[in-house]
C-alpha cells in the first residue's frame, strides 16, 4: 500500500464528535449539502416514514405546540415500557443520554467512577461536571478492545470505585460484549455495591444483547438507552433510562421537568411502535455491515469486529488519520470520524458509519485512490 496521505495537519481543528457538517463546510468552502457524513452512526433509511407521517398531522393542530407536553409522559413511557418489556415505572425520560447520565450520578451521588477508554468524549465532561473522580482504564486495541471482566472488577474494587461506566456496543470500536461477561460483572458489581451504568446506545441492531430487562431488579445497574441512532432522529432529543422502579424515580427527579417537547413524544411513540421498520433496520445494517468490512479488509486495511452500524479502522502504518480526513473532505466531499481525539487511541484510526451502498461505493472509491 502506497502512503501518500502523510502531510503536515498540525493546525487543523478536529470536531470532538460526529455529524459536525456546518462547521466544516465552513471550515473547507465546501457546500455543506455536497457533504456525505460517514462520521455521525445515524442509520441511513431513517427516520421511519410512519413516524414522519405522524409528525405531519401533529403540527396540522394546534394544540400540540400551544399546550405543555404530559408532565408525566404516560403515552411516551408506556410505549418505551413495552419496547423494552418493562414496566413504565422503570423508565426515565430524557433529552439525550447525557443529560440523564448526568441525572443518575447526581441521583447516586456518585464519586468515584471507573471509565474504560477509548470511549464516547461526553462521559468524561459528564463526569468531570458532576465532579466524580475519574479512573480511566485503558482498553487495548492489541486485543480488539475485548475488555476482561475479572480485571475490569479488580480495578474498581483497587481503586475503589463506587460506579463504573461502560457501553455496549463500545464507541468507537463498535465491539460487543459477551452477555454472559457482562451478566458476570453486573452480578460482582452488585455484591460490592458498585453501580454499573450501561449506555445501550447502539443496542437495538442486537436487542437480544440488553441487559434492560435486568434493571428493573437490580438497582445497581442502570441501562441508558437512546432513539438518537437507530431511529435517526438525532435532531428530536429523545432517550431513556430503565432502572429499578425506585431508582428510577429518583433519576427522574434529577432530570429537569419537561426534558422532551410534545412533538418529540409523538415521533418516539411512532419509532418505537413501528416493528417493520425496527426489523428491516436491522437485517439492512447487518448485511450491509459485512459487506463493507469484507471490502474494506479487501484494500489491505485492519477492521475492527463492530457489531452496530458503524467500523473502526486502524490505518497501515505512516498513513496519518488527520490527513486522511482532510483529503477525503477536499478531494471527495466525504466526511468520517477522525479518532486521534478520542482519549486512548493514536493518530492511527478513523470510524465510518454504515451507509447505503451508493454511498459505501463512493467512500471504497475514494479510499482506493488516496491510499
Ligand atoms: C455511545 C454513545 N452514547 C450516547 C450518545 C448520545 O446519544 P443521545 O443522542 O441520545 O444523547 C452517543 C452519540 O454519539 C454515543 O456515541
């Protein structure tokens, strides 16, 4: 392979998360509708049309933006209750996942937090704004940030942690835990009165994989779960927290009242109602998963095992990530995750969503003209 993306990218500003498309439109003097994201894991034939359909007859009346949104959000609860086959008093409504994370610290006063990494980047603002020590535990890429259970349970009883932060699938490897693994550690963590807080983000490509159901009768564990990706409606603000009933009321005092407009409600209870789409998002990820790793092994590159909708890459050797990235902005209009700002990870790694195969083509394209 032909290195000929390695150049001098010191003073180029990287975007600290996915999806940041206006600024770096601007930032290129680039037509930001010219832009193909590959950097946000938002699932391409989103949002479901019956939910577009009920957003259309919603705004038709009047009293959908004129009154307050349910102050207890019965229709929304229950119908993320029975999404997740729990009852709705072990549900917690958001505005995103940090915010209710940032609730459940808050709720457990939480002081000490275990934080594997490389990891989401919100954590650590999260926690630091909560105050919460942070012990950073680093996950090898050596070993396809597999993460050993015992040692991860050592670590937090070492450093006496009273909650550890974890998510399954991980961002950015895409890597998924044995169930098993993570039924072992929920179960010690309990025994230690350590609180496990699980961000499922990415879990309803592999809902067989949640540990949702498991929270309702362990209150050390809460399972944070979110309509951003898999729904793609990340401009709504919609997720949720499934906790023990009690915990769960005490998460959901912390989180400010009326955190989700009346709009964003009627589009979550339609997304979450609509099992055709649920089903026909996941068979058209997974297929389209494997075909673009099996062709992006095929060019020479290391891919990742992700499981969800988006691949982890590491870059051979003297191919730098930053200049990657902006050669395929200025030369291909094609936007992906640069990594070497997750805390962890060297300037050796880029993340890709999942797209449709138009798209995918031109991303392999253009990765075979510039490496
Ligand atoms: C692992 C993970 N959790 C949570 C989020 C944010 O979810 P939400 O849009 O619900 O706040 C992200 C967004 O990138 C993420 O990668």
């Amino acid at each position: 392979m032909r290195a000929t993306v390695i150049e001098s990218t010191s003073s180029i500003p990287i975007p600290a998360h996915g999806g940041q498309l206006r600024q770096i439109a601007a930032q290129f003097d680039i037509p930001q509708e010219q832009l193909i994201d590959f950097s946000a894991n938002i699932h391409p034939n989103g949002p479901p049309p019956s939910m577009l359909q009920a957003l259309r007859e919603a705004v038709s009346r009047p009293e959908i933006v004129r009154d307050y949104p349910d102050i207890e959000f019965t229709d929304l609860r229950n119908a993320l209750a029975a999404y997740v086959q729990v009852e709705p008093s072990n549900v917690v409504i958001g505005n995103g996942v940090v915010p209710l994370l940032e609730a459940t610290l808050r709720a457990f006063s939480v002081q000490s937090c275990l934080l594997p990494v490389p990891a989401f980047s919100e954590y650590r603002k999260t926690l630091a704004r909560c105050a919460v020590e942070i012990h950073a535990f680093q996950i090898s890429s050596d070993k396809d940030f597999s993460i050993d259970a015992e040692q991860l349970m050592s670590e937090a009883s070492l450093r006496d942690c009273d909650a550890m932060l974890l998510a399954n699938p991980q961002n950015p490897s895409g890597i998924s835990w044995m169930q098993k693994d993570l039924r072992k550690l929920v179960r010690y963590a309990s025994e230690h009165n350590i609180l496990v807080l699980l961000d499922e983000a990415f879990i309803d490509y592999l809902p067989e994989e949640s540990l949702a159901f498991l929270s309702p009768s362990i209150s050390s564990l809460v399972v944070f779960r979110s309509l951003t990706k898999f729904f793609a409606i990340a401009g709504l603000r919609v997720a949720y927290a499934v906790a023990h009933a009690q915990a769960s009321s005490r998460i959901q005092g912390n989180v400010a009242t009326w955190p989700v407009s009346t709009l964003a409600c009627v589009a979550a209870c339609h997304a979450v109602k609509d099992v055709e789409y649920s089903s026909h998002a996941r068979t058209a990820n997974q297929e389209e998963l494997a075909w673009l790793r099996d062709r992006l092994i095929g060019i020479g590159l290391y891919v990742y095992p992700g499981v969800a909708n988006y691949l982890l890459i590491r870059l051979p050797a003297g191919i730098s990530a930053v200049a990657l990235w902006r050669q395929l902005i200025t030369r291909h209009c094609i936007v992906v995750r640069c990594c070497d700002n997750f805390e962890g990870l060297d300037g050796q790694f880029i993340r890709v969503c999942v797209r449709r195969r138009e798209d995918n083509l031109k991303f392999l394209g253009a990765l075979r003209s510039l490496l």
